[in-house]
C-alpha cells in the first residue's frame, strides 16, 4: 500500500484520468473529492463488497434454477 500525506486541496493523479483532492481532514474524518471518467464506478469499499455478496447469492439462485431445468 502507498501511504501519502496531502494537505487540504492537495490532489493525488491515479494514472491520466482520476484525480483525488482532498476537500477537509479535521479529527478523525477526511473528505475527498474524486474526479473519474464515467465509465470508471467509484464505491466506499462497504458498499462494493455488499453489492459483490449480493450478486454471487444471485448467481447461486439462477444456478440453481438453471440445474432444475436441466433436470426435467
């Protein structure tokens, strides 16, 4: 893991198209602004991860339809 330290409108580039900005760090939170191309998804990592378990427990229902099928 890279670790950098950046001060309040500081920015970070992550290769041509994605810029990070800081907006605010007071106590413990810190408020970024993230700029990428449209076709890129950005997620808070909790969420990513919730939505990744989701659709494998979806994948497990319409597999499990699939092998009913195959069956009759």
């Amino acid at each position: 893991m890279l670790v950098l330290t950046r001060k309040n409108g500081e920015t970070i580039k992550i290769g041509d198209d994605i810029e990070i900005t800081i907006i605010s760090a007071k106590n413990d939170q810190v408020k970024i602004g993230i700029k990428a191309p449209k076709n890129i998804e950005v997620f808070r990592k909790e969420l990513y991860e919730q939505i990744q378990s989701e659709n494998q427990e979806a994948s497990k229902d319409i597999s499990g339809l699939l092998n009913f099928f195959k069956k009759e």
